[in-house]
C-alpha cells in the first residue's frame, strides 16, 4: 500500500493516528534540530516533521531530498503548535517514523507553486510540471466537472451521446482544414473535422432525434488566445424543432452548469438581432454587462465645415460617464489608442461636458456649443461626461467603436469578472459578399436555414437574407453558435447555387448528404458551443490556453514535445508523397 490518506485529506480528528502519505516535496526547510517537510499530491500538502526523536535512517534519508522528489513516509498524526490556516489540513503534522525515496528528481526549471517564477514559454515546455501547480490543475478539475454537468443536462433530456468520424472528406467551405494522406489510397487525403456537421444532421435523417458529443475539432487557422488548433465543442442536433426550442433547451443547459458547477443563477437571455447588436455595440459579440451604446452622429455633425466629417460615410460615438476630467495626456492616449492597426481610426473627436454645463472639444473652431449640445442629446451625455467620436467608412468605424466602448468599459472597470450577462444573437446574414472572389459565402455554413418570410428574395436579393440562425454570447464572448437546417432538396440546391457550386461540384462534396434527404429528412436544427471558452469564461480567464492540458502556443506549436516535425523519408514514400524544400 502506498498510502492510507491523501495529502489533502487528514485532520484533527486524525489525531494519534499512524498513516501512510505519498506525493512530492514541495520544500524542506532545515532547522538544525528539527527539519519541516511539505508533502504535496493533487488534494493538498499536508506537513511532515523530524526532531531529536527520529531515527538516524530517517534522517539520513531526509538529507538526499530536493525539491520535486516523490516520496512515501509513515508517520503518526499530532497537532501542529504553529498553526497555519491558509490550508486545510494546517491544523496537523505528521511526525515522521518511516521514509522512502520513491523517485529523486533533478531541480525543475522553475517553482511548483501558484506564484512561480516560470514564465508563458519555459512553463508550456514542461508542462507536465506545471499541471502540478495548484491554479493550474484546479482549472482541469473545473473542466471535469463541466463536462460531467453537461452529460448530466443532455441525458436527462434524453440525447443520445454519439462518437462521429476523425477521418472525413475535406469541405472547400469555411476554415482551413487539416489534412491526412491515405497509406492505402496513394493520392487521396482524409480531412479532420471542422466539426460533425454533416454527420450529426445524418444522425437526424436516421431518427436520433436528439444527438450530442463533446468532440474534438481541427481549424488550421490563424491562432489568438480563444482560438486552438484542436479545440473541443459541446455538439448538439435536435430534430422537429424550430429556433425557439434549441434556444430554450441551451438557455436551460447553461443555467444548469452555472449553477452546478459555480453556484450562480443567471437571468433569462434576452434576444437581440444582429442589426441591433452591430448597431448599438459595435459587435456581434456584445457585452451588456455595461450601457455606453453607440450612437449615430452623422446627421447631426455633417456639413459644419470639418472636412473630416463632411467626407466620412458615418459619425458615431459613446459617451464615458463620469470621464469629463480627463486630462489632455489621457485624451491623447486614447486617440493614439485607437489608431492602432488593430482599431483602425485615423483620428479621434472628444467632447468634455464640464460639471459647470459647458462643453468643450478638441473640434471647437467648427462647432458651436449648441451643435456640441445637440451631440450630447443624441448620446445621452451629462454634465461630468465625456463623448468620443470616431468617423469614416460606416463598418469599420461601427467596429472601431466597438472596440472603443470595450475598452473604456475595461479602464472604468465596468467588465467585472463574476458578472454574467448572457444573451442569444439572432436573425444573422445568411450571405456575406466577398469582393476579390465576386461571390457570395455563407455566414455560418451552406446548411443553415433563411428565415422562412426571407426565401423570396433569395432570387433577387439574396444579400438582405436573414438567416435562421443564432449564437449564444456571454459577456462578450461568443460561447457557441448553431441555425435550423435546409432540409429541403431543392432549397438546398438552391442554396449551393448561390455559393458558387455547380450541380456536380455539389454531388461530389455533399451527394450523400443529399441522397440521405431523398429518405425522408425531418426538420432539425442544431447548436454547438465552444468548450474550451465555456470553461475559460468559468475560471475567469482569457486564454483557452489554461484551461486546456496540453495546449499548442501561437504558433501552433507543442513545445513541450515539439510539434509539428519533419517525418522520414521512408514514411513519405510509404504515403506517396514527395518533400517540397522551402526557398528561401
């Protein structure tokens, strides 16, 4: 037996008792008459104490251990004179009578302690060692239990959990896929899924009726830091459904872990369309834990004389409560904020409206104070207040907004971790123009449904289609995402149509999807949600990469293992395949 308790688990009522621990050293601290252990396992640390009663074999053991060794001791339970109540088990020590070195360990490149000295780079090279860390291991726990939460929700609800292929078809739509050559088909390649789209509307067509998966899915894209190149989703299909109900059953799903897994009760989400959502924040995304909406100022500010102005397409700006007594350096770091290639502005127009009722901007010369006065209206602003305004093209500057009221919500600390403002996105494009290619693409997939009082313009205006489809958002990040499918055959040829695919680019990409259709297809719609991000959002963080064990970095690379790396030779040929050098 290697151990009777765990680190984590004795206490005073384990007083005079003789227990077995095994875990690793956190630390040894050398007293001369006395030496304090602290014995670590993934429960807790627990101490261990030698003194003048100790035998010399005991002691001449506890002069061989480092930090990280991984040790087994005997001992007696006894109350602890020097108390620590930063632990649970800081009541009690164990008074060493026996001790084994299980396995020595070299000196780990950095502290195995929530405060370490480790940092993003050496910390993911070994991470096995940091997974030991407290803060770190707790974060894979949070992930356990909502996995377990949701399997829990969507048994009861009577889903079937369902395991869908690795090795599929490569689909030319949306991310970049990975790719597999195939050993026993020279020149054919596999793909690895996207996601399991197609299979789990297959799963539809053969009478599951409700299906899901927490599944891992492949993009080969650009990383950030809620994107991986494998990532998992909580993925889900329902079939004689319509919007209302999916929206209903994931609403309940997300109560649930939040209230199983954090305690917390969250509202009932409101809908918002993505015209309004686009419009009044600037996102599709938007976080309503705080008000600062946009507001279109182009009536209002053109035709003064400011040539800024009178070229922009739009004007528009927020008004920050209470930031009237910004100096001029926080105005100029805010303006130099927003001209970051990743905002994009050119420029930035402040209006103070002064305690006192005055108003004044940095564009004086050209408005009077009841044209600054009629500004203020239209973005409710108050006397203590100041109004920022951005303008040019009307999309990237409703963007640049956007990110202008993220960011002063950030230095007013109105994003408050804890805080969980949840709410489903709905009525999307179904089409979005793409001008180098001079064709349409689907906004969220070429299986997604138009609104059923939409398809008459489908014909003729297809760009103002809206698509039956809807993304669940939580404080400003996209949690998951799904629509109500064409189950129609012809309105899905309709469909490939319009992207651009002839009728034999269709049938070699999805025939068999649209053979299943022939067999009686119900009505079905579907939602997925990122996994990693739902517990990211959980633990508080804004990297997926913490709450993921073994992530790739930002480079898409494992440097903990190396990957990706060059093969032999003799494994290319044994997949046909030839190495391309790169010029340099």
């Amino acid at each position: 037996m290697y151990r009777t308790h765990t680190c984590g688990e004795l206490r005073p009522e384990n007083i005079g008792k003789e227990v077995i621990l095994a875990g690793w050293v956190q630390r040894v601290r050398d007293l001369g008459a006395m030496s304090f252990i602290d014995l670590r396992d993934r429960y807790g640390i627990t101490q261990l104490v030698a003194d003048e009663n100790t035998s010399e074999e005991v002691k001449k053991t506890l002069e061989e251990l480092g930090r990280e060794f991984v040790i087994q001791v005997t001992g007696t339970v006894r109350e602890r004179s020097s108390r620590n109540k930063n632990i649970p088990t800081g009541d009690i020590e164990i008074e060493i009578s026996g001790l084994k070195i299980l396995s020595p360990s070299a000196v780990p490149p950095f502290t195995i302690q929530d405060d370490t000295d480790g940092g993003d780079d050496l910390r993911m090279k070994y991470r096995y060692l940091d997974l030991r860390r407290n803060a770190v291991r707790k974060n894979l726990e949070l992930r356990a239990q909502m996995a377990h939460a949701v399997r829990s929700f969507l048994t009861a609800n009577d889903f079937i959990e369902t395991e869908t292929p690795v090795l599929i078809k490569s689909t030319p739509e949306g991310a970049r896929d990975f790719v597999v050559p195939s050993r026993m088909n020279p020149g054919e390649f596999y793909a690895l899924p996207q996601s399991p789209q197609i299979f789990k509307q297959l799963l539809m067509v053969a009478g599951f009726d409700k299906y899901f998966q927490i599944v891992k899915c492949f993009r080969d894209e650009d990383l950030r830091a809620d994107r991986q190149p494998e990532f998992t989703q909580i993925d889900c299909e329902m079939s004689f459904v319509e919007q209302e109900d999916v929206l209903n059953t994931f609403e309940g799903l997300t109560k649930y872990a939040f209230k199983e897994v954090l305690n917390v009760e969250v509202d009932n989400f409101p809908r918002m369309p993505y015209t309004t959502a686009m419009e009044k924040y600037g996102s599709d995304k938007p976080d309503i834990r705080f008000e600062m909406l946009l507001n279109d100022l182009t009536e209002q500010a053109k035709g003064k004389g400011f040539v800024v102005f009178d070229s922009a397409e739009y004007i528009g700006g927020v008004c920050a409560k209470g930031c009237a007594g910004y100096s001029r350096k926080q105005t100029d770091e805010l303006t130099n904020w927003v001209k970051r290639p990743q905002i994009g502005a050119k420029g930035l127009v402040y209006v103070k409206y002064n305690e006192d009722g005055s108003l004044k901007s940095s564009v004086d010369k050209f408005y009077s104070p009841e044209d600054l006065k009629a500004w203020a209206e239209k973005l409710q602003a108050e006397p203590g207040d100041l109004m920022l305004i951005l303008s040019g093209e009307k999309q990237p500057t409703i963007n640049a907004l956007g990110e202008l009221r993220l960011e002063m919500g950030n230095r007013l600390g109105l994003r408050k971790k804890g805080t969980f403002k949840p709410l489903w996105v709905i009525d999307f494009p179904l089409l979005e123009w793409d001008e180098e290619t001079k064709r349409f693409f689907a906004m969220h997939h070429p299986f997604t449904s138009p609104k059923p009082e939409d398809i008459s313009l489908l014909d003729s205006e297809p760009g103002k289609v809206r698509a039956n489809a809807y993304d669940l958002v939580i404080n400003g990040v996209e949690i998951g995402g799904g629509s109500v499918r064409i189950f129609d055959s012809e309105l899905q040829a309709k469909m490939f149509d319009i992207l651009g695919f002839t009728p034999e680019q269709a049938k070699a990409q999805f025939g068999f999807l649209m053979n299943a259709f022939k067999y009686g297809a119900p009505p079905h719609a579907g939602i997925a949600f990122g996994f990693d991000r739902l517990v990211s959002l959980f633990a508080g963080l804004d990297s997926i990469r913490d709450v993921i064990a073994f992530p790739k970095n930002n480079a898409g690379r494992d440097v903990m293992n190396d990957s990706p790396a060059p093969v032999s030779k003799e494994q290319l040929d044994e997949l046909h395949l030839q190495l391309v050098k790169k010029i340099k």
